[in-house]
C-alpha cells in the first residue's frame, strides 16, 4: 500500500462521510431516499464499512482511534433525528417501510427540532472531517518508510 493509495482512500471515506451528512439533511427536508443511502448503525454506513474495514490498515496513525468516538457520537444523533422524525426505532422491515413509505407524517414542528439536532451532527462531522484531513496531512509530510511503519 502505498502514499497515494492511502490518501486517496482517506479522501473517498472523506467524500463518502459527507454524502452521508447530506443524505441526513435532505431526510430532515423530506426527500424520499433509499434505505441503503440512510444507516442509522456507525457499522453501516459506507463511512462505517471503510473505517472498520480498509481503514484499520492505518489504525496506528495518529488520531485515529478518535475518529470512533466522533463517529459513533454521530450516528447517536443521527438515532435522535430518526426518533424525532419518525418514532422508535424498530428493527423490522415495517420500520423501512413506514420509514420510506412516509406512511409517519412530519410536522414542521418535527422538523425543526430535527434541523437543529442536524445542527449538532454537522459540526460532528467536520470534526470527523478535520480528523481526517489532519492524518491525511501527516501521512503527506511522511516519508515513504516511516508510513510503512504505521501500515498493518
């Protein structure tokens, strides 16, 4: 695995992260999506299945392991979004299609209580995003070998 591998994969779970960010606003906003575009676990995501996944090659580096916390503090709010918007959560295939179906009506009410916790989960994100960023810049200024050490 080399320099410019890593930093394009950091950059793809960075480009993923935010499309998820953007996929909880445009639910707020009442935009019909795709289950699969709208996880509500931290393993599920796109973002979730990298840092779990690819992403533990580089679970050495610096500031990584922060990134789960943030992480999972994320999908936390993103659980309160879904209550608010649409009740408990349950994990049952009627959930999806009350989910999807917008069989739940949303109040504007609703709504703007969930704007403000996307709020939260926004400035969650960019910390999830400056992390990256911040790794990305350190395995930047490395020299080749001293990456290798940091790679599993």
């Amino acid at each position: 695995m080399d320099k410019n591998y890593v930093i394009s994969m950091l950059r793809e779970a960075v480009r993923t992260h935010k499309q998820w960010t953007e996929n909880a606003l445009s639910l707020i906003k009442g935009i019909p999506l795709d289950k699969k575009l709208v996880p509500i676990n931290s393993t599920d995501c796109e973002f979730g299945k990298w840092y779990y996944g690819e992403g533990q090659n580089i679970r050495t580096m610096p500031g990584f392991k922060k990134i789960e916390d943030l992480h999972d503090e994320l999908h936390d709010t993103y659980r309160e979004i879904f209550v608010i918007l649409f009740g408990e959560i349950e994990e049952t295939a009627s959930f999806f299609s009350r989910l999807f179906g917008q069989s739940h009506k949303m109040t504007n009410e609703n709504r703007q209580v969930a704007m403000n916790k996307y709020k939260k989960l926004h400035d969650q994100s960019e910390q999830i995003t400056k992390q990256l960023i911040q790794i990305e810049k350190l395995i930047t200024a490395m020299a080749d070998e001293q990456l290798e050490s940091y790679l599993s």
